[in-house]
C-alpha cells in the first residue's frame, strides 16, 4: 500500500471470487457507502486477539524483512528495537526492490533507514522473485520467519516453505474488507467509521486471503486524511506484529480462515482518478483529496491548460459566499475576498441545487503554487462573472 507508493502483495488461498466495492474512476464513489456486516462474531474477534491455548516456550526468530515504504518502516523500526533487547528476535535482515542508480530514479525509503540501522540489506530482482534465491543470512542462524510489509512482489511457495516459522504480512485493513492494493484511500473514499490492521499468514497461491492471526480495530475519525490514518495503522500494525512475533506459535494455532463471502476490493490508485469530475458531490470530490493528493493532486483545467487544487478545505465548514452563488453550473468559480477561498461550484447529493468546493492554494501548470488572492489578481478573476474551471 499504497500502503501508499508501493503496494505489498501478499499470499492468499481463497478460490472465491472477489466482490469489486467500487466501479471506474471517481464515479464509483457510493453517495451513502453500503455497511459492511462484521465478518467475525465477538467471539472470534476476542480469539484474534487473545489466544485460548497454553503458552509454548518462545522461540528466538531470525528474521527476513521484506518492505520498501514508509509503512514498512514503522513496523521493522518496532522489530528492530525489540531485538536489540534480544528477547525472541535474535537477528533481522531486509530485502527491498531495487533503486535506481540515477540520482532523480525510483527510491526505495526503507533501504536508507535500514542502512542507518547497519541492518543488512539485500535486493529483489526488478519485477519477480520467480528465479529469486534466499539470500545467505549473515547471522549464525538460518532465517526461520519472513515478515511481508508493503513490498509489492508476490512471495512464490517455494520461498515461503524455506521459513520454519513461516511468513506474516501486515494488511492495513480489516480483512477480508480491502483487499488489495490501496485499503487505505478506500477507507477514506468510502467514509469509513471504523478500520484497522489485520496479521495474517501468507498465502502460497493468492494475495491477502491468508489465515488472520491477530486483528485490531480503530474509529476513523470525519475528514481524516491519508497519512494521519497511515500513521495511525503502521503503529497499531507494528505493535500487533511484534506482540504476534513475541508468541507466533500460539497466535498461529488461533488463527482464523477468512471469510471470502464479505470480501471486498480496494484496487490500485491511478493518475486518472485525480482528475475532477465538478459533477459529482463537493464532499466526495473533498474525500478525493484527503485520499490520494498527498501523492496525486488533484486537477482540472483552466483557460485550457491544467491546474492543479492543492489545499482543499471543508466544504461543510466553509459554505461560500451567498452573492451569486445559487445553482451555479458545475466548474463555476465564485471568490470569496473577506476570506481569501474560491468557491468552486459542484453537483449536489440530491437530485437539485449545487454544492461548493472552497480552494484556497491552487499550482497552475509550468507556475509555483500560489494562494487564492494572488491567483484571482494574477488573472484579473475578481468580479468577473461565469469564469469557470474544466472548460476548453
């Protein structure tokens, strides 16, 4: 995932066939998002948490990372910590994809944070691990766990089987909902109220269908933004992670099958959902925002070249202007000066009357970003009426 660039593809089993949660590009966001019933009763919930069987003496795992994010290093940071203290990490190394080699290229964030660390690192090939060996460990002990997080290759059977304790993957998700590529940004496209992190095994067939072996829930709080929910499910994730670690045998012999019949889908983000559609809803063009322009902003056109809205406010809070404003046509531009906002006219969630998206920085193609103020003076827009974005 993402969670957020780079996307893990993790290991599943499931022959059931994923029902899509959403449709093409931006139209496919629900106007009221459909509520999920709970895939496990409270019962099963507690037995993802809290093992029922006897503790087992702990073993010291060696372990193999596999990531390359920011979300990846949340979690190998908490390992890394937990084994310097020993306890039941006796060793980590990490494999990433492969960086480029030109100064401007493809980065890989985790491999500058594991270098930091003196944690060795080794690299993937560039596209498959299919003709991809283990690497040699540089401890005194073979590797016996992998750990899967936000790395974007899928891990063949034959790697897997090579970890007597097996492989794990952190889903920022409560599986089986969003699986895929971007949980993430779909909990927030679809005004989630609530989410989580799901530890499951890895599966040798398919991805993120494996066994869960520990699940925690979270309230997502209105208007909450991609990286603050990041933030938050890395570090409940990283400490799901090293508690699962810290007792795998007995979270494994609790583990739970996936219940394929409430899976959804959260497919991968594309450059093209960023484009505005002034049709739809102010608030879902808002969830937009707060979902992916941390990575993509969004953009229209205007006087035919394009522009992208880079700080995006509240439509809720911020209701615009009431001169001239009523049942605007969609991409209509209305100026607030007394609080320095552009009010962009949108569709509505009922069948008449508009809605209003207010813009306050604003990137014009080949320009820097400016400030609402200085883009209204910069083209002469104060006063001017009919003035729209998205037009030729």
């Amino acid at each position: 995932m993402s969670c957020l660039a780079v996307r893990p593809r993790f290991l599943l089993r499931s022959t059931v066939s994923i029902r899509p949660l959403v449709v093409p590009p931006f139209s496919w966001i629900p106007a009221r998002p459909s509520i999920q019933p709970r895939f496990v009763s409270q019962l099963a919930s507690q037995q993802y948490n809290t093992p029922t069987t006897a503790t087992v003496a702990k073993t010291q795992h060696s372990i193999l990372f596999f990531g390359a994010d920011e979300f990846s290093i949340i979690c190998l940071k908490k390992l890394w910590e937990a084994s310097e203290g020993r306890g039941s990490i006796a060793h980590i190394e990490v494999v990433t994809p492969p960086e480029s080699t030109n100064k401007k290229g493809f980065k890989v964030p985790i491999r500058k944070f594991a270098k930091s660390l003196g944690i060795p690192i080794h690299s993937a090939p560039p596209k498959s691990l299919k003709d991809w060996n283990l690497p040699t460990p540089s401890g005194p002990l073979p590797f016996s766990l992998a750990v899967v997080v936000s790395f974007g290759y899928f891990i063949p059977r034959r790697i897997i089987r090579q970890f007597s304790g097996g492989a794990l993957n952190v889903h920022p998700s409560l599986l089986p909902k969003y699986r895929g590529a971007a949980p993430l940004q779909y909990t927030i496209l679809n005004d989630d109220r609530e989410s989580g992190v799901s530890i499951i095994e890895l599966d040798e067939k398919k991805f993120d269908v494996g066994r869960i072996v520990k699940q925690s829930r979270i309230d997502v709080p209105p208007n909450t933004f991609l990286m603050d929910l990041h933030d938050r499910l890395g570090n409940l994730g990283a400490e799901d992670l090293l508690t699962v670690v810290e007792d795998l045998e007995t979270y494994k012999a609790n583990a739970q099958i996936q219940d394929d019949s409430k899976a959804s889908h959260a497919p991968k983000i594309t450059k093209e959902m960023a484009i505005i559609d002034w049709t739809r809803p102010a608030d879902e063009i808002y969830r937009l925002h707060r979902a992916i322009g941390k990575k993509i902003p969004l953009h229209t056109t205007f006087l035919g070249r394009r522009i992208q809205l880079l700080e995006i406010i509240d439509p809720s809070s911020n209701p615009p202007a009431t001169h001239n404003t009523a049942n605007s046509a969609p991409g209509t531009l209305h100026f607030n000066p007394s609080h320095s906002v552009l009010f962009v006219a949108c569709g509505s969630p009922t069948s008449s009357g508009t809605s209003y998206l207010p813009v306050r920085t604003v990137k014009m193609q080949d320009k820097q970003a400016v400030k609402i103020d200085a883009f209204v003076n910069g083209y002469q827009l104060k006063g001017k009426e009919g003035v729209m974005f998205g037009a030729a």
